[in-house]
C-alpha cells in the first residue's frame, strides 16, 4: 500500500510523524507496524501497557495505537495513564477492539479513547483512520498555539476581544476582557447590561449610544469611554467594533476589542503640558499664548472689540539670580506668577461684561518675561488700570526661603488695533513698549506709540535679546579645527560664537555682533566666551583628551577696555588651565590703535603663557617696524587672499610673500578659509605652517569637537 499520509506538525518536529503501536500479540503488531510504515509513518512497539508508558514518556509519539484485551495493565488502563501523563492531554488515542458494543465503547470514551477499529484489522481502513486522527490532531494543537499567542498578545497589548449578540442579548469576552474590567468570567452576567455596569456613569450612555446605532445604522464604532474596577478606580479603554453577519443563519453579531489606553492618554496629557505650559509657574507658554491670541484677535475683529497685550519684565532679576542662586530664582519666579494671576483677575473696571468676559491669559515667555492678555477692554486705558494694580502688587516683599525679596516689574501695553493686529505685532510692540518703560526708571508701564522711533526699539529690543541671551546661557561656543599642513594633526581650534535663539534658532555672528558692537555687548560676550573656552578646556583634561590650543576673538572694546587680562587671569587661575592651551586673536586695527599701550597689555599676557596671534593679515595697516616689536606668535593669513590663490597671480605672490615675513620674524603661519585641496597643496607648497577651513572641519559644537581629539588620542594610542 502506498503512502497516504500528509504533510502534519508531529509533536518533536520530526520528518515522520510517529506512531506507539501497543498489543501483546507479536503478529498483529507486526501486520500494523507494516501498514503505518507503508503510508508513511514511524513505528515503536510496546507489548505491554507498562511499556507503552515506558516510550511514551521518552520518545513522544504523534498517536498511539492501544490493544483492549492485554494481560497485566489491558487497553483501559493504558489509555487513561497515558491521558494522565506530560502531552497526553490531546494526543489521539486508537483502540483496538474485538468487542462492538455500546458498553464497552462508553467505557473506553470514559478512560479517553480517541476512536476505535476493530479486529481483525483492515490495513487500508487502519491506515486512513490513522492519518485523520493526526490530521485532527494536528489541526487542534495549531489551534491550541494561536490562542495562545493571541492570549499573550492580548495580555502585551492589553487588548481584549467581545462579541454582543443583539437578538438574544448574550455578551461574551475573552479572558483579557475580563481581566482589564476586574472581573472573572464566571461572575459575568453576560448580557450587554452587565458590560455597560462596567463604564463610568459618565460614559454609559455614549457607549450605549454607539452600540445600539450600530444595530440600526450597520456602522462601524470607535470611541474611548472609561471603565470602573471593582475597587472603585477607573482607567480609559478604547472600544472599536463592528457588524458582522452570519448568512447561514440569517443572523448578525456585534464583534469588537476593548483596549486599556490609560498610558496612552497619560502619555498624550504630558506631552500636552510639556508642549504648551510652562514646566516652572504651570502658566500658559509662548505657544499656547499666541494661539489663545490668535483666537481672541479673531474674536475682536468679527465683533469690533479692543483687547491687549501687556509684556512684563523683572527689574533686576539677574541681580537676584546670581546673589541668591537659581533655586530661589526660580521660587521667586513661581510666587511672581502666583501673585500676578490675582491682581489680574477680570473686575468692573476691566471688562464690558464681566459676566460674559474670558478669564486674562497670563503667561510665561521664558525666564522672567510674562505676558498678559486682555480682552473685550471697555476703554485703552483699562488696560492702564491693569498694569498699574500688577505694579501694586509687587510693592509688597516676597518672602522665600526665610528672606524678604523685593522686586519690581516694568510693563509695555500694545492695543488692537491701533498698535497691531497680529500676535507678532502685538508681542514686539508691547515689548518695545516694555524696554521704554525701563529707559523710564523701571517699575511703571508704557503704552506702545508709534512715535516711538523705530530704529530705537529694533536696537533695544535686540539689546534686551542679547542680554537676555547671555542670562539664558543661549549662547554657545563652536570649534573650528586647525591643522598642521605638514602631517594633517590638529594642532589648535578656533572658538566661534553661535546663539541659539529661541525663535530664529541657531544665529551666526553676522547677525548679530553689529548690534552687539553697538550696544557694548561684544564686550560681555568675548568675556563668556574666554570663559567658557577655559572651563571646556579644563573639562576635556579631566575626560583624559589631549589639549590643543584654542584661539578666542578679541574685539576692540574688549582689548581697549582694560578688563582683558584681569578676565584671561581670573579665567586660568579659576580652571588651572595652562596659558599656552589659549590663544588671543586680534585684527591688526586693534593692536595698531595706541601701539605703546597694545605692546604693554600683550606682553602681560605673554607672562601668563597666552599664544598671541594677528588675525586677518594683509587687510590692515600694519607697518613692519611696529609688527617686529610685538609678542607674537601667529599670523593668520586672510581668507580673502586664499580664495584666489591657485587662479591668480596676484594673491599667490602676497601670501608667499607674507609667509617669508612671518618666518624671517620666528612666527608661525596659519591660512584661513581653505576650501579645496588644489589650496591646501600650494600653501604646502610655500611652506605655511598652519591653516583651517571646510576643506579640513566646519566649525562643529563642543560634543563633535570632543568626538575629533577622542579620535586623534586614539589614533596616536594605536
């Protein structure tokens, strides 16, 4: 007979399924054992039950195939001991019998028989008897494993199935359902009445709602409702279904998954509170402000109604900060907001109507910058009004931490429409509006005017950025490489200033040193940044990088204004960092402005070990009398020659010229702006000691910075 089998999963993964053929009569086993390996099988043989218990439990067999009538343990008991033992549960059992009636078929179901053939056996019969067992067995054990699995990934996802059965009101659900509501299946109802106990008050009649629109519409659901556990808690699931219909039976059932999304919801009121509120004070921020501005400016223009901004500021709080440290900074901060949302509450003297009118939206832009709004102003000066009850709240002491701080506040008012009709309008005016208000002696309020001149408040308003600015640590430093033309080191970086501005992002310089170099604020500046580079340095020193020397920019104000060494010392002395790991940059204007008193203040800074070097060499005046008797010892030459030295004489003659200098003078050289490689090769070509540009790094933060000297200390290590 040849094989009829199928392809099956056998129990160990086998090629073969096996089966356990179990007769005290050697003949009969040997006449099935020939059948089952003709169609396809593995066999074992057992004589006896006790045998049969023995193979069972080592070899596993896909089915077993059992005698009734055997001495000592006979077929019964076999069977209802295998059923008994590990995987015995679903394996199929065959009897084999001589007896045919009804009693002894009952008691053999009984003990766990799967099936019965009679003796003697018909092989063709055995063989197709044999093979639909496995074939149910093997169907039923892939069952087993996907409910399984889907059981886990109910459990993981925290995801339930159910079925309502509208015309007879039977309401079903999978071991998950039931785990999420608290309840176990037994003590179910079982009908839509007894899940709907399960939703919060508050919510049953919208699930209800959708479930019955479902019978009537045939639409699909998809709502979040919350349920309540036994224990009084309640938590946020997610209920999706639909309709399905059964043909057969002219029928229909709702079917759909209940999913504990209370993370999710947790999750998404964070993100929420993280996006839109401010994290210190609880206040409305920037974003949630401007659009509840948006929102009011909409209003006021369909209905012709005033409304305000009002932009505060604190009067000396960097003063405070920096005394009394940033936790009590950051308490006053909270008791500020605290004590400014009850002066503002809406009264009489505000609004139109207070009865219809919307609460003022208070809120913090960052550090100690607040905004108020508000809306259906019955006149401008209410406004006023406003400013002045803020003001005269802040004239009582705050109390933090056992002291009794005293601060004031200076206020802008911008109105819609005269003074703009955008928020962004409304927020620039006010806070112009605000920087006059402090040009005025702090703690009073401004109303924006356009009389206001324009350059003015565009020169403030940066002015108060910048300061702002350097308070918020926005400013941060980049690093440009240096690298030694001869073996490819770095050899140095150049600190470049980057602010990161709230609005606009990351700033170059260009934007924003013209104002600086007005205001008087480069000088503060090139201060943080020696600072800065100083503490970096030392940090890099104690992660165990090498040092390379880093060059720093010095402006005018900074060099003429007789801070520059007390800061280089006080900056060296504070991290430990040797002298000759900063280096000084100064345009040759600089140095060649009162060339007596510039000689002096560089050789004080030589005593501590600083590098000196001319920056932008070539473009100046430099006379070479002068350039012999300063202490320096680099010479940087100007991009502006370098862009055009591989295509025109000219450039290539001054360079060269300049390095010849440089070296006749015991400085070294350094090119900037190196963009290309055919560049590079003529620099190396006359002999120049240093250069940087894209060609070799962008400028790069301080975390990539740090990332190039680990890989420089690596590659000297190896």
């Amino acid at each position: 007979m040849g094989k009829i089998g199928s392809v099956i999963d056998t129990s160990q993964g086998r090629a073969r399924p096996l089966a356990l053929v179990v007769d005290d009569e050697r003949m009969t086993r040997r006449l099935v054992r020939e059948a089952l390996e003709q169609s396809g099988l593995d066999v074992l043989e057992a004589e006896s039950g006790a045998q049969a218990i023995e193979l069972f439990g080592s070899d596993r067999p896909d089915i077993v195939l059992v005698d009734v009538g055997m001495p000592g343990m006979d077929g019964l008991t076999t069977c209802a001991t295998l059923r008994g033992m590990f995987g015995g549960s679903w394996i199929p059992i065959l009897i084999m019998t001589e007896l045919d009636d009804a009693d002894s078929f009952a008691k053999a179901y009984e003990q766990g028989a799967t099936d019965f053939i009679t003796k003697p056996v018909n092989s063709t019969i055995l063989c197709h008897r044999v093979w639909y067992l496995l074939r149910g067995s093997s169907t039923l054990n892939a069952l087993l494993k996907s409910e399984t699995r889907l059981g886990l990934a109910q459990r993981i996802a925290k995801i339930g199935n159910w079925e309502w059965h509208p015309p007879t009101n039977r309401f079903i659900g999978s071991h998950e359902s039931f785990r999420l509501i608290g309840m176990r299946p037994q003590d179910f109802g079982g009908t839509l009445e007894a899940f709907l106990d399960t939703v919060h008050p508050d919510d049953r009649s919208q699930i209800e709602t959708a479930l019955k629109g479902m019978v009537t519409h045939r639409t699909a659901c998809d709502i979040d409702i919350r349920l309540v556990l036994p224990t009084g808690a309640d938590f946020t699931v997610n209920v999706q279904a639909e309709v399905v219909h059964d043909d057969r039976i002219k029928s229909y059932s709702i079917v759909g998954t209940i999913q504990d999304i209370s993370e999710r919801k947790r999750s998404e009121r964070e993100i929420h509170r993280l996006a839109y509120f401010d994290s210190l004070t609880g206040l409305p921020n920037r974003v949630l402000f401007k659009d509840r501005v948006t929102q009011a400016l909409a209003h006021a223009k369909r209905y012709h109604t005033i409304l305000a901004t009002l932009f505060l500021d604190l009067d000396r709080f960097k003063v405070i900060n920096d005394t009394l440290g940033h936790n009590v900074g950051d308490l006053l901060l909270k008791s500020f907001a605290d004590r400014l949302a009850d002066s503002i509450r809406h009264s009489d003297s505000v609004s139109r109507d207070v009865a219809s009118a919307p609460e003022p939206t208070l809120a913090r832009l960052g550090g100690d910058e607040f905004t108020v709004l508000l809306t259906n102003l019955a006149d401008v000066q209410d406004a006023g009004k406003v400013a002045r009850r803020i003001l005269d709240a802040l004239a009582q002491p705050f109390s933090i931490e056992g002291r009794e701080i005293f601060v004031t506040a200076s206020v802008g008012i911008a109105i819609y429409p005269a003074d703009g009709e955008s928020v962004d309008a409304l927020l620039k005016n006010s806070d112009s509006a605000m920087y006059h208000a402090k040009e005025q002696g702090q703690n009073t309020y401004q109303f924006y005017s356009n009389s206001m001149n324009a350059a003015a408040g565009a020169r403030l308003a940066l002015e108060g950025e910048l300061r702002h600015a350097i308070e918020r640590n926005e400013l941060v430093v980049y690093y440009q490489p240096k690298v030694d033309l001869r073996t490819a080191a770095i050899v140095g970086a150049e600190a470049l200033v980057r602010w990161q501005h709230a609005q606009q992002g990351l700033l170059l310089p260009a934007a924003f040193m013209p104002a600086a170099i007005d205001t008087g604020l480069i000088r503060e500046i090139d201060e943080w940044v020696i600072r800065t580079v100083c503490r970096q340095q030392c940090m890099w020193q104690e992660a165990g990088l090498s040092l390379v020397c880093v060059s720093v920019n010095v402006s005018n104000s900074l060099f003429h204004g007789n801070t520059l060494v007390a800061v280089v010392e006080e900056s060296l002395r504070q991290t430990g960092l040797y002298g000759r790991w900063l280096e000084l940059e100064l345009t040759e204007s600089i140095v060649m402005r009162h060339v007596d008193a510039s000689i002096a203040m560089l050789r004080r800074l030589k005593e501590m070990g600083v590098q000196l070097a001319i920056d932008d060499f070539g473009t100046g005046y430099s006379s070479l009398s002068y350039l012999q008797r300063l202490p320096l010892d680099v010479v940087k030459i100007d991009q502006s020659f370098i862009r055009d030295i591989v295509t025109q004489a000219g450039p290539a003659s001054i360079v060269r010229a300049i390095i010849a200098m440089s070296h006749s003078l015991d400085l070294e050289v350094l090119a900037e702006g190196v963009e290309e490689e055919a560049q590079r090769k003529v620099l190396f070509e006359q002999r120049c000691d240093h250069a940087q540009g894209y060609l070799f790094g962008r400028p790069m933060p301080e975390e990539e910075f740090v990332t190039w000297l680990s890989r420089i200390d690596l590659q000297e290590a190896s």
